[in-house]
C-alpha cells in the first residue's frame, strides 16, 4: 500500500537495513544475514529490466549509490546490490557505484560505499571531497572499460589531468590518511547514531 515515509520502501521491515538507523518502523521475520525483502526488489528490477530490453540484453549499466546519499532516503536492503550487480550482467550492462556523498571513508567503517555491500563496481565515480574545494571528481573503473575508452573518440576531458588538479587530490588525500578522517567519521558518526 505505498511506499513507507520511514525509509522502508515498499517490503521490507525493521532488521531489513543493516548498520544504519534508517529502518521501517514495520516488523519482519528476516534474520541478521537475510532480507527476504531483497528477492522482492531483486526480482522487480529483474521485471523492470525485461520490459526495458525485451531480448534480455542490451541495458547499458546500473547506477547506484554506496549508502542512500545525503539524506538516506532509500537504504537498499541487504544483499540487494549483490543481486543487482548480478542482474544487471546478466543484462550485459557495467555496474556503477556513485561515491560523491560516501566514498573516502566518509562511512568511518569502510572507505567505500561499495565495500559497504560486499560488491566490486565496474566504474567508481567520486567528486568535490576529493579537492576539498578544489574542483576535482574523479573515475576509477577495469582496464578494458579504461582500454575501450583510450582506443574510442567518444571520450574527452577539458581539464583532466592538469597538475594543479592532481596535486589538489592527492594533498586531499594524504590528509585524509594523515588526519584519521575516516577514524573520526566512526567516532562521530556513533555518537549521533547513539543519540549524542
């Protein structure tokens, strides 16, 4: 009936949403390693996907976000980027994972939304953070994605790899490491999630 206004999606319910207080307030009967939920949305994506390309291939990618962005409005639940991920090769699309909000230990557990997740994207994209106001975004994907687009006239960069813009990201982040940032974002982060 709806999709829940307590990040619940359309299934799923409270133990659905590991590691993050962005949970339905509805109950379930998952267990602490399953979310029946995830078959659910798994198979609707799955569904999506076949009235998109009917033959079963020819979808370009999936793009999905390491932890819900700035404002957590949809947790994904768990185990559903693994299955996505598998769905969307069987589709032969390459799976995106946007990092802008969470990548570069922002998490303060783990240094990438997808490490989150327990899957390897195809393609990494990452901005603003890694300047610290410098503009600066970044793309980090396979060698034969890379290989495709070396050998491809599809592909141009007005400002990409000028030496001011690569010493920016890489003080960035040498003072990420040097400063614990992602230490303190655990520390942090803990002490909002346990109420301040």
């Amino acid at each position: 009936s709806g999709i829940n206004a307590e990040y619940g999606g359309l299934w799923g319910g409270s133990h659905c949403r590991d590691g993050t207080p962005c949970q339905t307030l509805r109950s379930c009967d998952c267990g602490p390693d399953v979310c029946n939920a995830t078959k659910m949305y798994a198979d609707q994506y799955r569904d999506h996907l076949f009235t998109l390309c009917p033959s079963g291939k020819g979808l370009a990618g999936f793009i999905g976000e390491g932890m819900g962005g700035m404002t957590a409005a949809m947790m994904q639940t768990k185990g559903f980027y693994k299955e996505a991920y598998e769905i969307t090769k069987e589709f032969g699309g390459v799976n995106i994972m946007d990092e802008v909000q969470t990548g570069f230990g922002r998490l303060g557990t783990h240094y990438w939304g997808f490490e989150y997740h327990g899957v390897r994207p195809d393609i990494i994209t990452a901005a603003k953070s890694i300047g610290n106001g410098f503009p600066l975004a970044m793309c980090m994907t396979t060698p034969a994605i890379a290989e495709a687009f070396a050998n491809s006239s599809l592909h141009f960069n007005t400002f990409g790899g000028n030496a001011i813009a690569c010493a920016a990201g890489h003080a960035t982040l040498q003072a990420l490491d040097d400063d614990g940032a992602m230490e303190n974002a655990r520390v942090v982060g803990n002490r909002f999630l346990e109420g301040y």
